[in-house]
C-alpha cells in the first residue's frame, strides 16, 4: 500500500492552508464589505431580521422584569407563577423603596419567603425613626404580619427601632425572638462602622447564658459579632465549651471575623459595662 | 509483512482515516456555524435588542481559594464590563492567604445582610461582605469545601436568573456578557450558554481589559494557544452546529439559575463538575420532555462571547491541569455512559458522547501506536519506510487540523497580526513533535490515577501564578 499519495494530498493542504493565513487579512477585508448586509438590523414583529437572515426567533421568548418596569406590574409580579420573575420584583421593589412600610407588611404576609426575605434584604439603610405603627405591629403578639414587621425594622439605623428589637428579645415565642435577634443584626451590619449601643449588646451577652433555642443563639451570636465591642469575644469565648455543634462552629466563627473587622482598621469600642 | 503485522496495518490506516476524516467534516462544519454566528458580533444588533427588550439580570460567580494575585484584576474586569443588571459574587473558599484582605482594600467592603435564597448543602459562610463603591460586588468568606461547593454557595446567593460561573484568574472583553446572554433572550428554552476562551498569557492588559492580543514567547503556552483555537475554533462550534453541545466552561458558563437548583447544583465531589453539571442537564431536560413534553433544552455556543484565561506557565502545572481534566472526562463519562450511543439524547447521545468516548482512549490508541510502529520496524515485521510514511500522515493530518483553526480565526477573527500569526504557525507545526507526546502521557496518567483510586482532591491547589502573566 503506497501511502505516498495520501501524503502527497497532505502537503498540498497545509501548504494551501498557509498560504491563506497568510492572505487572511485581505480575505477578511473582503469579508467586512460583503458583510454590509448584517448592517440592517430592525426588531420586527417576528423578531430580529438582520439583513437579508430573518432569525427564527422563538415567540415563547422568556419574560422579564427589569428596571423598565412600572411599579404597579412589580407588585403584582410579586406574586408570578415564574420564580425568576418573582425574585426580581422583590429586589426591584426593595432597592427602589417601592410602597411605605405599613404597606410592605400587608405584601410580606402574601408572598414566598425568598421573595420576601429578597425584599426586606434589598431596601436601602433608613437613618430616620420608623413608623410608629410599623412598631406597634412588631409588638403586638396577635398580629399576622409581626414577623414581616420585625425584619422591616432591621433596615433602620436608629436607636429607636433598636430598642424595640431589644424589647422582642425577652418574648415568650423563640420565633419571635430569633427574628428580632436577626433584624438587630442587620440593623448593625447596616450601621456599620457606628458600634451598636452598649445597652444591647449588653442585653444580647446576657441572653447568650440563658437561651435554650440554638436558632436564636446563632442570630445573638451573629448580632454581637459585627456590634464592634471590646467585650464581645471574651464573651463567646466563655460559651464554646458549654456549646456543641452548630452554635461552637459559629462562636469560633465569630472570633474570626471580629478579628477580620478590627483588622481592616475599624476600631472596636469599650462598651458599658453592665 | 506478516498476517499481524497486516492487520496492525490496516487498523491504523483505518483510524487514521476515520478520525482525521471526522475532522474534516468538523472544520466544514465548523466554518459553515462561524459564518453565521458572524451577525452576533454586530454592534447594531447590540443596539436594537438592548433598546427593545430587556436583558435578565446576571449573577458572575467567581470561586477563589487563595488567589490574591489575579483576584482584583478579574473582578474588576467584570464590573467594567457593559451589562446592565449584574451581580457579582465572590466566593473565597477559605483562602489561606490575603484573598479577602485585597478585596477589602481594593473595594472598601463593609459587612452584607444577604441572606442565601436557595437551600443547596454548602459548607458554613463565616461573613458576608458587599462593596461600598459599587454595591453589585458582593464577597463571601466560607468554609473550605473545594470549587463546586464555593459555586453552590454563590447558587445560593444569586438573585439575578442567570448565574455565570467562572474562575478567579479570568478577563472578559465589554460584551462579553450580553452575547453570552444573548441566546437566553432569544429562546425560552435555552438553558446554558457558553462562550470563546482564548489565552493571555503574553497578551496586554491595561485597566482590567485585554488591549492587545499577542502570543506568549514560551513553547509550552504558545502551543496551547493553538489548542484552545483547535478546541473553540473548531470544536465547540461543530456540536454547537450539531445540536450536541456538551461542555459548558467552568472558566465561562451562563446558566439558568432555576434549571440549576432543580438538578442540585454542582456536585461536591465530582472531578470535572463543570462536564459533569451538563450532563445531569441534559438527561433532566429529556426526562422532563418525556414526562411534561415540553420541548428540551437548548445549550448554546456563542463565538462572539470572549473571555481570557491564563494558561499554565510551568510543565509541571500544565501536566496536573491535563490529568485533571481528563481524569474528569473519564468520570463523567463513567457517570453517565447510560447516554452513549442512546437515541433518546439526540445528539449528546449519538454524537458527542461517543466522540468524547473517543478522545478518552485516544491517548491510550495513540500510545500504542507509537509503541508499535517501532518494534515492529526492529522486529523486522514492517519496512522502516512505511514506519515513516505512518508517522509522516499522522503528523500533517494534525498540522492541518491545527492550520484550519488558525486559518478560521485569521479570516473570521483576525487577532493575532504579524509576527504573533507567524508564531502561531509555527507553534502549531511543531506542536506533533512534542506537545502532543506530553499530552498523551499527562492523559495517560489519569487513567493510572483513577484505577488506582488515588483520590484526586477536590480541595483546589492554586497553580503557580506570575504576578505579571500578561505585557
């Protein structure tokens, strides 16, 4: 079998082959004149025509919400069959501080916990007082929409909305009292560099010994580390050994990133004592 | 000739000209998918689709395990690029070194209140950060749980319904984003893209962006650079053609994020997650068209989408990447071999699998190959001559398969200019000579490594990175 031919064949490509890459840029010259015609590019009802090439576009193109979108269609989208849709009206809606608070807690009580978890996440810092009703609800033990009310109050920088949270730190329902463990911790990561008030974080060390329920130990914890107090390590420090699992993981944690926010030159305060 | 010594013959002959004939239909295909993916790349259409319709928002999820050398860089990149809705997550995943120090520095973090949205197993986050001078960058501190769970992590935090993975050593051109998020537009039923990988190495980078491409100096990465055009200049637009797309990057991968969640994410301990993860797609896209009958999902492949990478500088780097790689490509397809050669999959089924099925063992056949030709030369079994005239075909069927990917990109691309296409030619016919032996034997490796369940880790090393790999 004679594979001279074969290689014959071979050398004539590579050769052809070279001898175009090296007249590639006038190929790609006559290319860019030839390609006038992707210079017409219109969106027509059957979708993009660029050209003389009609693109067969899909009609189930996907939906969007975007920033486009009117804020009446971003609260009724809250409530979309499509998670994608769903979640984008939250953060949409959070972002652009859609509806007033009293409002927004009617909407919480109506959508999924992601969208609504989206939502509260999303607003901006609020350095004002909050809305006296907005307090009342977190604090009445019958209300329906007492937990969407609690996580509002985490967006707010304020001393009074902090003390209200510290308030809801002694009820009875440890439901209650993780989420108001929570919204303070926000509250604090969104005041930030600014300490949290020393009565407080106070009040969070002395619940560290009492607490039972390890959700709300691990939202304390989560509160206290980002409260920039002098005395918040030692205090962790001083539960590891009682603890297990879950909640000696997170004090370890905490150390860290305590560590990791006085590093980064913010300057932990000496809180009160109490 | 001897009866065997025949056969041997005829069954390299008969490779030879079913493999390399394959890759003839791959160039034809492949210029013929590049020829009309042209009119992506045009700025009008830019214009018109960003005008009239709105583009979903994006999540860039970037996985780092101490990369403080590169990780500035690349998160910068991807905020500077033209997208109009975009997040973007870094995930350090337990970094040892200054990862998270740079990025505090560079984009004055300050503690986050976002809170994960899905509820994919992950190790524990320790801190969540966001940037005070530009709030779409956010930074998570997690346990150390190896890439696919930094990815999990970043599923879980994603808001945007488009989450793209990629890696923390990578530059994107400005559109990158919007011709990768293009086809999700354009199609309900699209359900991953992916885009052109080119290299860096050698390149020059002003202001997060590459300004100039040039090729690198060394042997070792020029000739990668040819692969890369081999494997997306060629590859990638053949199965895009084909309906049978099966790797989506994990250096450059659009998804969607509620397709994600519904398969479980990346796998923890998968080798090669970013194969792996398409092929889960794939086969819940056909379940999901045999039980709900709607139509199954598209994964695309855009030319016009570019990112850079940087390739490994030193051999010993560059032997682990391969072996890695195709440790991978042996698991996956260990994984899911139920879709070999299996109608119900399409063309992932009755192409892609049994290609990739091919280049699995193509190392081992190739081996052979070059083992055999010589002993029965010395053996007296085979004329020397017709030794020479095998190793002679062999080698210019690859050098022209390595030219028409460099002729496509020259025509179609036109990058690299002068001296650096002068390189690149170069490189590519030396490339049989040395390269390939290297790769066959890095390749090999993996299939000793994985019968001997030596496990590789899933806990990342990070390669030696040059604090200047690009001019």
């Amino acid at each position: 079998m004679s594979w001279l031919p074969a290689i014959t064949v071979l050398l004539l490509v590579n050769a052809a082959e070279l001898v175009a890459i090296a007249l590639a840029p006038l190929m790609r010259a006559h290319g860019r004149r030839g390609s006038k015609r992707h210079a017409h590019v219109r969106m027509g009802d059957q979708g993009l025509e660029v050209g003389s090439w009609k693109l067969g576009i899909d009609q189930r193109r996907p939906r969007v919400v975007s920033e486009r979108t009117d804020e009446q269609t971003l609260l009724r989208a809250l409530s979309d069959a499509d998670p994608n849709i769903r979640l984008t009206a939250a953060r949409l809606v959070g972002e652009r501080r859609i509806g007033d608070d009293v409002a927004l807690v009617e909407v919480l009580t109506t959508v999924d916990e992601a969208a609504g978890r989206l939502l509260v996440g999303s607003r901006p810092a609020q350095h004002g007082p909050p809305p006296s009703e907005l307090l009342a609800i977190a604090a009445r033990a019958d209300e329906r929409g007492r937990v969407a009310a609690i996580r509002l109050l985490g967006a707010y920088v304020d001393s009074r909305s902090r003390r209200a949270l510290a308030a809801l730190l002694a009820d009875a329902d440890a439901r209650i009292r993780g989420e108001a463990a929570s919204a303070l911790a926000a509250s604090t990561r969104l005041g930030y560099p600014n300490p949290l008030e020393p009565a407080i974080v106070n009040r969070l060390i002395e619940m560290l010994g009492g607490e039972r329920s390890q959700t709300v130990i691990v939202e304390v914890v989560d509160a206290l580390t980002y409260s920039l107090d002098r005395q918040v390590p030692a205090a962790l420090m001083r539960l590891i050994p009682s603890s297990n699992g879950a909640v000696r993981e997170r004090l370890i944690e905490a150390g860290a990133v305590f560590a990791q926010l006085v590093q980064s030159g913010t300057r932990a305060v000496e809180g009160a004592r109490p | 000739m001897t009866i065997a010594a025949t056969v041997f013959a005829l069954a390299i002959t008969a490779a030879l000209i079913a493999y390399h004939g394959f890759n003839a239909l791959m160039i034809v295909l492949a210029w013929m998918e590049l020829r009309r993916q042209q009119w992506m790349a045009a700025r009008r259409l830019r214009i018109a689709v960003k005008d009239t319709m709105a583009l979903p928002g994006m999540t860039v999820i970037v996985p780092a395990y101490n990369e403080s050398l590169s990780i500035v860089r690349t998160v910068g990149s991807i905020l500077r690029t033209a997208y109009p809705d975009l997040q973007v997550i870094v995930v350090s995943d337990g970094s040892t070194d200054q990862t998270l120090a740079v990025l505090t520095r560079a984009f004055a973090l300050r503690p986050s209140n976002a809170r994960p949205l899905g509820s994919l197993p992950t190790q524990s986050i320790r801190s969540v950060w966001v940037s005070s001078s530009d709030s779409r960058l956010l930074v998570v501190d997690k346990r150390n749980g190896g890439k696919a769970d930094a990815l999990n992590v970043g599923l879980n935090l994603a808001t945007r319904p488009l989450v793209l993975a990629t890696d923390a050593d990578v530059l994107f051109d400005e559109h990158a984003f919007f011709h990768l998020a293009l086809p999700f537009v354009l199609h309900a039923e699209t359900a991953a893209t992916s885009g052109m990988i080119r290299l860096y190495n050698g390149c020059t980078v002003e202001r997060n962006r590459v300004k100039r491409v040039h090729m690198p100096r060394t042997p070792l990465e020029a000739c990668q650079v040819v692969e890369y055009l081999r494997a997306y200049g060629l590859g990638r637009l053949f199965f895009n053609r084909c309906g049978g797309h099966l790797i989506v990057s994990g250096a450059f991968g659009l998804f969607d994020r509620q397709l994600l969640l519904e398969v479980g994410g990346y796998q923890a301990h998968a080798i090669g997650e970013d194969m792996e993860l398409v092929a889960r797609l794939h086969r819940h896209s056909v379940e999901r068209h045999s039980v709900e009958r709607q139509r199954p999902y598209r994964i695309a492949f855009s030319a016009s989408a570019v990112c850079y990478t940087e390739a490994p500088h030193a051999l010993r780097d560059f032997g682990k990447q391969r072996t890695r790689w195709h440790h991978g490509l042996l698991t996956t397809l260990r994984i899911h071999r139920y879709m070999t050669f299996n109608r119900r999959y399409g063309a992932i089924g009755s192409l892609t699998m049994p290609y990739y099925l091919v280049e699995l063992y193509a190392p081992v056949l190739e081996a052979l190959g070059w083992i055999m030709l010589p002993i029965l030369w010395l053996a007296g079994l085979l004329a020397g001559h017709t030794v020479g005239l095998f190793a002679a075909v062999s080698v210019l069927m690859t050098m022209s398969v390595s030219l028409a990917a460099i002729l496509l990109d020259a025509v179609y691309v036109g990058r690299y200019r002068g001296v650096d296409r002068l390189i690149l030619v170069v490189s590519a016919l030396i490339e049989p000579f040395w390269y390939r032996p290297c790769t066959v034997y890095f390749r090999l490796r993996a299939f000793y490594r994985y019968y001997r369940t030596i496990h590789l880790k899933t806990a990342w090393k990070s390669p030696t990175r040059a604090a200047h790999a690009a001019r």
